[in-house]
C-alpha cells in the first residue's frame, strides 16, 4: 500500500538534515584541546623509554634487562660450573724411593731378610772405596704412604751397619678438573658415633685418619654443661701432609673438625728462596741431593708470580744407567 | 628517550586535537577508554615513527595507528601493552570549557555504530579523508566496501540522532539560522530545565 504524503512528509521531516548533521560534526570537530598539547608532549617525553623496542635486537635488550637478576644468576652458575671444571694441574704422589748404603756384609743379609723388600723394584750397586765394599740400594716404593716408608726406614735404622737411609718422593703431574682437586685435597671422614663409647670412638677417629695418611698424637673427650661429648685432637707435629674434615654424628649432635694442610717434612720444603735466582736454586739443589750428581740440565726452575716450580728429573730416560743416582721430583716452592 | 621524540611531538601538534576527537568518538562517551587509547597510540606512533617514510603523510600515519589500536583494544580488553596505566597516567586531555549537548548527542549516536562503521565515519567527517585513504587506512577489501559502509553509517547516525532528539529533555536544533528568536531560545530554555531535571 502507497503511504500517504502526509506519512512520507511526517517521515521527511523527522529525518535529520544534513545542515544540522554538520552542525553536530562542527561541535565534535571544534573541540579544542591544545591546552592540554604541552603536558601530553611532556609525558610523551619522559615515557618514551616505556615503549617497545621494534629490532630484534631491542626486544632481546629489553628483556635482558628486565630479567637482569635471572640472567646474573644463570651467567654466575654457568662460570662457576665452567672454573670447577677447569682442569688444573696437580702434582700426585706415585710413591717413594727409599735409599740406603750399607759397608758390612752381614748387614746385607739381614737388609734381604726384610719382608718388605721387593727385589723386584730394588736396584743394588756395589762399589769398592779403600778397599771397602759398599753397597748401595735403591728400592721404589709405588704407591706407598709416607707413613709407611718411614715405617721401613725406622726398620733399617735400626739394622747396625746400615748407612744414611734417604726417602724421595716420586710425583707426577696430573691434571684433573679443579673442583675434584678441591675435594681431594681435603680427606673426609665420616663416622656414626651413636653407641659408641671414648674409646672406640677414639679408637675410630684413629684408625680412620691413620688410612688417611694423617698422624694423631692424642685424642682426647670432655663433656660440656649439657653433657654432650666433645673431642679434643691433638696432631701430629711432623708427617701431617694433607687436611681432613671429619664429621661425626653423636646423636644428638655432630661434629665437623677440619685440619687444613700441614706442611711436613718435604725436600726442599725449608730453602729460603727468596731473592735467589735460578742458578742460585740450582746450588742449593744439588747441594742438597749432592750424592746425585745433579747437573744443571737435570734441574728445571719455572716461576710463576711468588712461586717457583723446581723439577728434578735424573732418571734411566735420560740415558742414566746408574740407577741408584736416580732422582724425579718436582716441588712447588713460595717465596717467603 | 628515542631521539626522534622532538620531531615526533612537532609532527603531531597541528593534528593533536582531531586525534584526541577521533579518540573520544571511537571510545563510547569513555573518557577513560579514549584516554587510554590516544596513551597507547601516542607511544605505538613514537616507536614507529621511523617507519614513516614521507612526512607529509604522518596525519594519515597516526590516524591509522590510532585505528589499529582501536581495533585491538576491541579484541582483547585485558591487554595492557606499554605501562601499567596505574604507574603512569596521561595529564588530563579532556578539558571542557563549556557543555556541549551537540557534542554530547553525537558521541551517543556513535556508539551505536559497529566499530568499523564508527572508524569510517569519524575518518570522513572529522578527519576530512577521502574514501581512498579511508580505504588505506581501515585495510578493506575494495573502495565500494568503503562507500557503502559510509552510507549506511551516516543513515544510522541521522536515525539515531533524530530519535535522541525527540526523546524528551533531547536539545532539539529547530532552526540553525533563526538566532534571537525569541520563541525559540524560550522552548530552548524549556528544554534545557527539563533535562536538568
């Protein structure tokens, strides 16, 4: 059905015109806001730095640096990981050489009657001096504790006739990383002392650092206020050469004892070399081992900062038949 | 700071208000929503700004990121991309000297459009663009799309606005050019007591 033309009138008219449209636009469009352009250009400026970066680069920067503390932490992990593993280089011992000359005859029986004596790793030289017969011997130790050799040396001692009896150590130099060096420096022993009275405490403790290498002179127990027991280790003033942790668990405590590294009785280990030069530490090598015959070629010296490496090598490689001149060592010296 | 942020701030100033208008007309009669939307596309246009390749272009340019953003908010409301707008607020851009009813009316007729609807309108009328930049800017398929949403956007908002104004307590422009008459500014007066109420 047609609409009237006073409906379509009616319609026309309340349909808005496109003047008054623009009028409505013109009230938007007028708006004015200039007065505010000055303090939005301010904050556009001072929050600028708030934006996201568009580069790769940028983004990547950004987040580094908005997880700064994450990756300190990883970087710090990952080079302390990285040192321990650094492999560094140790000097192990493989053993001793144990020396000794004997003049009488019937000593040498008595020195073949020893039980200890490998005949296997002993070297014997016999020479002839003012119509004397003098032997000397040589007997490699491998793998042999300190403690031991000085054992076999009180034994030989104690043999009349038996002249100068010498322990050398024998070392080679090991690289392993630096965190299995740390750890082995330092010899720990654990033990459940639960149960377990004075003495087989002191018994124990003993008997474990004794495995270690490490000599006790007295071991000792008190009681505090509360009862608890506490231990008392006196050590050994010579023959300690490494340190020790030893946790022990008594219950209702424990203990942690550490001994850090003693010096001991090492070759070399009194010379002042402090001021001398290479050739001067030489002397005083070959002084000290003059019955070796040391030549200058036979003597490596190395320095590093304070320390001084001195490295002994007379041995049957260089095309040294006489055995019992043989010397290998090597020892790191400090300035003093 | 990017060293570009003066340049940035010079650019902008000639086509500051129209931003901020195209702002309020896309966000509803929001304040804080065209608030929040001229925040972010002031900081999108600095990061970008060396993606502007001819100046004489850069109203154009902003007012397409200003529509971007537009778009954007509209599909994810929770999304905050710069700042936490609680740390760092915008100065306060909406100053109004005076009550504008006809602003007023308009902004509500605008927010009945669609989004893309409203964007093409305010882009012709306040942004004084042509149907081919409007078709640049909005990214549509073909200039005919552009057109007709143009038309049927114009036909909505006359629509609406012609029942905003016969709605009572509505300012009603009955005559733009008979100014001092003195029937018609006391029916304004009418008008304009029964809306206060």
């Amino acid at each position: 059905m047609k609409q009237s033309i006073s409906s379509q009138d009616s319609k026309q008219k309340n349909k808005i015109s496109e003047d008054n449209m623009n009028i409505y636009w013109s009230a938007l469009k007028d708006e004015d806001h200039s007065n505010s352009f000055y303090k939005t250009s301010v904050w556009l400026k001072n929050n600028s730095a708030l934006s996201k970066p568009k580069t790769k680069m940028g983004i990547m920067k950004q987040y580094i640096l908005t997880h700064k503390v994450k990756f300190s932490l990883i970087i710090f992990t990952a080079l302390l990981l990285a040192a321990c593993n650094m492999p560094v280089t140790q000097n192990e011992s493989i053993g001793h050489i144990l020396s000794w000359t004997v003049e009488n005859p019937e000593t040498v029986d008595k020195v073949s009657s020893l039980p200890w004596v490998d005949k296997n790793n002993l070297s014997v030289n016999v020479k002839e001096s003012d119509n004397n017969e003098v032997t000397s011997y040589n007997l490699v130790l491998a793998n042999s504790s300190l403690e031991d050799v000085q054992m076999y040396s009180k034994d030989l001692e104690s043999i009349p006739g038996i002249i100068e009896v010498r322990i050398t150590p024998l070392t080679e130099e090991v690289e392993r990383p630096l965190y299995s060096k740390m750890l082995d420096d330092v010899f720990k022993i654990d033990i459940n002392a639960r149960n377990m009275s004075d003495e087989e405490l002191s018994a124990e403790v003993e008997r474990q650092l004794k495995e270690g290498g490490i000599d006790v002179e007295t071991i000792n127990f008190k009681r505090d206020e509360n009862n608890r027991r506490l231990i008392d280790i006196k050590m050994s003033e010579d023959g300690n050469k490494k340190g020790f942790q030893l946790n022990i668990n008594d219950g209702y405590q424990k203990m942690r004892i550490e001994e850090k590294y003693k010096k001991g009785n090492l070759p070399m280990e009194d010379f002042d070399i402090k001021g001398k030069n290479d050739n001067e530490i030489r002397q005083m090598v070959k002084e000290r081992f003059k019955d070796k015959n040391l030549q200058d070629s036979d003597i490596n010296i190395s320095r590093e900062g304070d320390k001084v490496t001195v490295d002994i090598d007379k041995s049957s490689s260089n095309g040294n038949e006489n055995i019992q001149d043989n010397i290998k060592m090597k020892m790191k010296l400090e300035t003093k | 700071m990017y060293r570009d942020t003066d340049k940035f701030i010079t650019y902008l100033e000639p086509h500051y208000s129209d931003a901020v208008n195209y702002c309020t007309g896309l966000s509803k009669v929001n304040r804080d929503e065209s608030k929040d939307l001229l925040q972010e596309s002031l900081l999108k246009g600095l990061e970008n700004f060396s993606s502007l390749r001819d100046d004489s272009k850069f109203r154009s340019w902003f007012f397409t990121i200003i529509t971007r953003e537009f778009y954007n908010s509209k599909r994810n409301k929770f999304r905050k991309k710069f700042v936490s707008s609680d740390d760092i607020e915008l100065p306060e851009i909406f100053i109004e000297t005076q009550k504008n009813d006809q602003k007023d009316l308009l902004l509500k007729a605008l927010s009945t459009l669609k989004s893309k609807e409203r964007s093409a309108v305010l882009l012709y009328e306040l942004g004084g663009f042509s149907i081919e930049e409007i078709y640049i800017i909005q990214k549509e398929k073909s200039i005919s799309a552009i057109k007709s949403r143009l038309s049927r956007a114009r036909e909505k908002l006359r629509d609406c606005i012609s029942k905003l104004e016969t709605s009572p307590g509505s300012m009603k422009i009955k005559n733009p050019n008979n100014i001092g008459d003195i029937q018609d500014e006391t029916i304004d007066i009418i008008a304009g007591l029964k809306a206060e109420k």
